[in-house]
C-alpha cells in the first residue's frame, strides 16, 4: 500500500510504527453551527480509509477530536442565547451541535470514531504541554498569555513547503497581542470579562486552538502515530504549528500526513451569504440517500477538489441505480453460489484492490466495480457467475461505506404490499382492465416502486 504524504510530498510505502496496529488522528468539528456537507466529505473521505485498513487486516485506533472552546462558540452563544450565562450558553451550545454532528453521521452511515476527546476535556493535559514547552525554552510567557517562540523551530515551514522569510513577510500582529515574531502563535490566552476561562500558572485564561491536537494525539496515541488527517485548509497555520509544537516538546509526532481537497457548490465556495450553503440535513432532506452523496465524493480522489452539483447527484443516482437494478437481478442466485473467485470476478477485485492500494484510488477503485457491473450484465443466466459477482460488489462496497438503500424503502409499502399490488394489477390485465393496470403502475411509481415487465412475469424494485 501507498500513501501520498504531505509532508514529505511524495507517495510513499505505508509502514505502520507498531503493525498490525495503525494510530489515526483526525480533526474534527468545531461545534457552533449544522455541519455542512464540506464537513459530512472529511468524515466520510477518513471513514473510507479506516475501512480500508481495517479490511487489509490492520487494527486501527481512530481519534477525532471535537473543538468544543472556540470564539465562534462564544460568538454563536451571544447570539443565540443572549442575556444567559456566557460560561451556561457556550456548554448548551457546543452540546447542542456536537449532538446534531452525531445525528449527520449516524445518518450518513459514517462511523463513530475510537475516541472523541473534546477540547474541555483536556484544559489540564494542554497547560502541562505549554509548561513543558517553556521549560524547554520553545515558549515564553507575554503578560497572562504564552506564545510559541517560531525562532526555536528549525523546521518550520516544512509541511506547508513556505520560508519563513515569505511567511513573515505576509503575517501581521494584532494591537493587542505583544509577541516577539509576528509567526510566533498563542498557546494560551488570557481571559475577557465574562468568556468561559480556566485557571492556569499565568492567570485565567483558555488554550490556543493548536495546542489541543499536540495534547490529545499524545495522550491517546502516545508521542508518535502513523496517521494524521484533515483538509487542505488546515496546512497552514494549524497543522504547522501542530507539528512545531509538538516536536519542539521532543514527540516524534505524525509519520504520515493525509490531506483532502475541498469542496464546492456549482464551481464557488460554499457560503451562506451566497445562498449555496448545504447542510447535511438539506441534503437528506431533498434527496433521502446519502448514498448519493457518497457516490460524488468517491468520483474524485480525495486529495482532490470537488464540485457538488445536482447534476453530479443526478449522474451518482443513475450509478447507484445501474448497481441496484443488477443486484435486484441476481438475488434469487446468491444462495447457490458455489465460488465467488470465478475469473473475471476475482480480476474485478483484484483491480478494486490495486487501486485502493495506490493512495485510495476511489474513482479507479469504482471504475473496478462498474466494470464488473457490466461483465454480469452481459451473463446473467449464469446463475453461480452472477450470484458470485453480486455478492463480491456488495463486499466491495461495504469497504467504501455505500449502504445500498432506497428511497422507496420509506413509502410505506412492504415488500409484502407490493407484491398484492403486482398480483392485483397481473388479474387486471388478464382482464384486459388496462386502465385500472395503469393506475396501479402509476401509484407504486409515486411510492418509488418501479415496475418491469418481463418474459418471465412483472418484477418491482424500489426506486434510488
């Protein structure tokens, strides 16, 4: 297996640290609003990765962390609960996104993670890290806040491949923040009137945003692991200052680095004030399957941007139906299969597999799956064949998290309704009743199931 690694910036043999055991990082939500479908592609795009290795036989600890003290919590506590406790509100407020974020996943079939250690949680363990930092000499203390000294990190500017003459040309310093380099970035920070703060050796206050994946990696995964994900946006400064941080403290920290492109709306950034934001909960609304959603993201490999259209969901609908409609095909062989590696069959997996191996190909990895699609198609009488493909691209699709529902499957109707309809509707016809043939046709068809007549008899199946 090969991963591309960001810090290296190169593909590279993926050789865990302490085989079979694989230690994953990734960063999660800061809790202060619905999450949208940009974060629904990090979730998914790391839960892809860590089937996959579950799958080629690696035990993974997987960690995502949850942001749960933040300025954008506090601002969004203002707002919607004014006039309450600020240190009252900024708790009800992170509980009740974090609680909405669980809801998203679980209803997109993305997995919990291992450990989901929150920010609140772990105030203690960050003032240890920034003591320890001190003591070092890699930080020092400006009035009640701490800031790490750039100066002391040789390395800096290696994961974002920048010098630090081009960052310091670029970077500014607030009025109120007294630090001795304009790159140099608060570890801790000294409390306003009334906002959530926590006791430290420099005064109330609350830590910096990326001292707390320094203190959760180590303390969960201990000081060096083999994964550490997140977006493309989170290079610089946050993952940077991650990694100087953590060095500087003398942790080995993340071998690999994993980054995902983002994600756009009809070719923009997605942005409530341009009306095209999509939250998760949007998107289920309109269109039921999060398959679907799923489908866009796999059609682009993760390092990758990608552009949500309805057009795009339309051609992932048509994709998910194409697999549908031959697994509705060959259900009834399934249970004769005598051998599920017949030919072409295990070269389709074989091919699914390479592709998985080379930096979680996801389109190629697909390309693998329609392909045996199509193979089938072309041999359906052959019942051990086609039982034997259908059961490996359900296999295949479980690594990639596709759940295979339909939309019909919330009609209303069980599979033992529609058949009495299929039988009412098969007399109809014998009766030469066309109009009442019809009409049932037309009702199954507005409760998403979808008809076919064949040689053989009427089959159903529900629509995507």
């Amino acid at each position: 297996m090969h991963i591309y690694n960001s810090l290296t910036r190169k593909k590279e043999e993926f050789k865990p640290l302490y085989p079979p055991e694989v230690k994953m990082y990734v960063c999660g939500p800061t809790v202060y609003d619905e999450a949208h479908i940009g974060h629904a592609r990090s979730a998914y795009i790391f839960d892809v990765i860590r089937r996959y290795l579950a799958y080629r036989g690696y035990k993974v600890k997987f960690v995502r962390n949850v942001t749960d003290v933040d300025d954008k919590i506090i601002d969004k506590a203002n707002k919607e609960l004014p006039g309450k406790d600020l240190n009252t509100a900024v708790k009800e407020i992170s509980a009740k996104y974090l609680d909405a974020y669980h809801r998203d996943m679980q209803a997109l079939g993305i997995a919990v993670p291992d450990y989901e250690p929150k920010a609140s949680e772990y105030i203690g363990k960050m003032a240890g890290f920034i003591e320890e930092l001190i003591k070092k000499g890699k930080a020092y203390q400006s009035g009640a806040d701490v800031y790490f000294d750039i100066s002391k990190s040789a390395g800096y500017g290696k994961l974002s491949n920048q010098s630090l003459e081009k960052m310091e040309s670029g970077s500014r310093v607030s009025p109120h923040e007294n630090k001795r380099n304009p790159l140099d970035f608060a570890l801790w920070k000294q409390a306003k009137e009334s906002e959530p703060a926590w006791d430290s050796p420099w005064g109330k206050g609350r830590p910096g945003w990326h001292i707390e994946c320094s203190a959760m990696s180590s303390d969960i995964l201990g000081d060096s692991f083999d994964i550490h994900g997140g977006g493309l946006d989170l290079i610089f400064p946050h993952h940077e200052n991650e990694i100087a941080q953590s060095e500087a403290a003398g942790k080995g920290f993340a071998k690999v680095w994993i980054h995902h492109g983002l994600l756009t709306i009809n070719g923009q950034k997605m942005a409530k004030s341009l009306g095209n934001f999509v939250t998760v909960q949007d998107f289920l609304a309109k269109y039921k399957n999060p398959d679907l959603l799923k489908l866009l993201f796999l059609s682009a490999h993760y390092a990758h941007p990608v552009d949500y259209t309805e057009d795009k969901i339309e051609e992932a609908r048509l994709s998910l139906e194409r697999i549908m409609i031959l697994l509705e095909k060959t259900k009834k062989y399934e249970p004769q299969v005598m051998t599920q590696r017949i030919g072409e069959i295990g070269d389709m997996k074989e091919k699914f597999l390479k592709a998985m191996d080379d930096d979680f190909n996801t389109p190629q990895a697909m390309a693998a799956v329609f392909d045996l699609v199509t193979i089938v198609n072309k041999r359906i009488e052959d019942a051990n064949f086609a039982g034997a493909a259908a059961i490996t691209i359900k296999e295949l699709l479980v690594i990639l998290g596709i759940g295979l529902k339909s939309v019909g499957a919330q009609s209303g109707l069980s599979d033992t309704d529609i058949e009495a309809k299929i039988k009412e509707r098969n007399a109809a016809r014998k009766n030469k009743d066309y109009k009442l043939s019809d009409k049932i046709r037309i009702e199954l068809e507005a409760k998403g199931v979808i008809l076919e007549d064949t040689k053989d008899g009427t089959t159903w199946r529900r629509k995507i």
